[in-house]
C-alpha cells in the first residue's frame, strides 16, 4: 500500500506517542519492587541477562549498559546455558529474565538451574505467567498491544522492558556513587574516556613541528613559518618566553587592512599574551578553554612553568584523539 508523506508522518508519530504512553503508564505498576530489584543488583556479584529473541536482545542491552557503568554483567543465551554456559553463574549472582510472555520455553527450562545459584528478578508483561510467579521479584512491563500496525511485532513490549533495564541502571549509578571519571574508565577509546584520561601533552605538536618566531621578525617571516608548520597560527616568543600568538584569521585580517607586507611586523599583528595552557592539562579542560569563551578559538600554546613556549594543542588535536 503506497503512504503519502503525510501518513507515513502521522503513522510515525503514532508509534513514538503509543511507546511513550507504554512507558509511563508502567510507573503505575512498579513501585517498592523497582527498589527491592535496585537493592538486589547493587550486592551481586554479577549480573545475568537472559531472554529469547528480541528480548534477547533487548537483555544484551541492558547487560552492555550495567558493564559500562562498572556492574559485572553478561548476556546468557538460554539454549547455551543448557549446554555448558551455565558454567558462569556462580553463587551470588543475579538474574534478570525478559520475556513479554513469561512462558517462553527456554526460560522455563532454564528457570530451575538458574534459581539454585542465584535470585531472579523478572521483567514480564504477563502478571499471571509463570515468570512473574515463581521470580524473586516481578518488575511489571504490561502493556495494552504493540505499536505495530498488526499487533505483533514486539515493538512498545521491548520499550518498556529496555526502559526498565535503563531505570535499574541509572539507580545502581546513584546508589554505588558511580562518577564521570569512572565512566570513562570503561570508554578508554571515546571521547568522553580521551578526554578524561589523555592530557595536552599526548597530542600537543612540539619540537621541530611547532612553528614560532621572535617579536622582532618581520610579519612575512611568520607568514612563512605558518605556511611551512602547517598548524593554522605561530607562536611569538621574546627569548624563550611566549609573548604573543598570529593565527590564520590574524593574517587573513591583516592583509585585508593593508597593501604592503614589508611594513608590518610580528607585534603589529599578534595577540598579546595569549590564552594557554600547560602539558599536563586533561584534553577536555583544555577543549574547556577553547570553547566556553565568547569568541571561541581553535589553538592553545602549551607553556611550562616558567612560561616558555613548548608546544601547540589545536581542537583538531583533540577531536581526531577519539578515531
């Protein structure tokens, strides 16, 4: 059947108002038993996530996002677990059961082997299945029907089990007083974990790559050493020391003002004592620097203590840290 555009439109937003209802209507549902499942996560020793299909997935879900925010946690197929996986449940774990039924096969088969090492909390949407019967505790994710248009495809049941898992995962990072810099412990590889863990001096351009000149030379020799350094700006130094800074927008500005070259020089035209920062610093404090400013800049010169110039960070730097 062809849509219109207008259709497909209102079709789309059906499904995102009729999911979004699902979720909130589920608070009615649950209340002392979310903080009994919290309180019971925060003292496993690990996490098992479990379910068939697209709970399945949405089982794998939850356990990546326990993992990341540090909770020991793993996806357990139910048919491996019969056939050897099972092997990695041990005595003080906890389980979490999804299955919008609460009699999928698998899980009931599972259900007693699991349950001799281990609680069980169960995310059902069949308040009288067995599941939601015989678990430890029954965390209730009923709905009315799927936001499919034939009522089949598990769509609002998968929601709302995901936004239950979600749920129980931001309690546990309230109640085991998990920080930003823990979180990024676990993304070493993201930006936010670079960020945290990188400093200026893992990126900064340095030695024969900065690109510096003295106060006294004239503009065209720092138009040369930008051009040759390639790093969009020069440095100025007075001795050793940092004393100013010419980026690609300061010559840009410059030609525009005059005809003549020869007549400026490098303190016609630099920034007097510009914003830097030292090696040491993290690369989101010094992405910080360049970006919480009212005219934001895309260089930082790197200075050590005594203010001598040692290297350049450009936003470029830090960016490119997390590929």
């Amino acid at each position: 059947m062809k849509m219109t555009k207008k259709e497909i439109i209102a079709e789309a937003h059906r499904v995102l108002i009729e999911e979004s209802n699902a979720i909130a209507k589920v608070v009615e549902y649950n209340s002392d038993n979310l903080a009994e499942a919290v309180d019971l996560l925060a003292n496993a020793n690990k996490v098992i996530c479990t379910g068939v299909g697209k709970s399945g997935l949405i089982a794998q879900k939850i356990a990546s996002t326990f993992s990341s925010l540090g909770i020991p946690a793993i996806f357990l197929h139910p048919v491996e677990a019969l056939h050897g996986d099972i092997g990695s449940v041990q005595q003080g774990d906890v389980t979490i059961m999804l299955s919008k039924s609460g009699a999928t096969e698998e899980l009931i088969t599972l259900f007693p082997f699991l349950e001799s090492r281990t609680k069980i909390i169960s995310i059902v949407s069949n308040r009288n299945s067995f599941l939601a019967k015989k678990s430890e505790i029954f965390l209730d994710a009923t709905i009315d029907k799927e936001a499919c248009a034939i009522n089949l495809a598990p769509t609002t049941s998968t929601t709302v089990a995901l936004a239950i898992g979600d749920a129980l995962a931001a309690c546990l990072v309230k109640v085991k007083n998990f920080s930003v810099e823990d979180f990024s412990l676990n993304h070493p590889l993201g930006q936010l974990g670079k960020n945290l863990t990188l400093r200026v001096e893992h990126v900064m351009h340095s030695g024969n790559d900065l690109p510096i000149v003295s106060k006294n030379d004239s503009f065209k020799d720092a138009i040369v050493e930008i051009t040759q350094k390639n790093l969009g700006c020069v440095c100025v130094l007075d001795g050793e020391k940092l004393c100013g800074i010419i980026t690609d927008g300061d010559v840009r500005r410059a030609l525009a003002k005059t005809d003549s070259l020869a007549s400026l020089s490098v303190s016609n035209v630099m920034t007097v004592n510009p914003i830097s920062v030292k090696k040491d610093v993290m690369l989101g404090d010094a992405l910080g620097v360049m970006e919480h400013r009212k005219s934001q800049i895309n260089v930082l010169p790197v200075i050590d203590d005594e203010y001598r110039c040692i290297g350049v960070v450009r936003l470029h730097d830090i960016v490119k840290s997390s590929n």
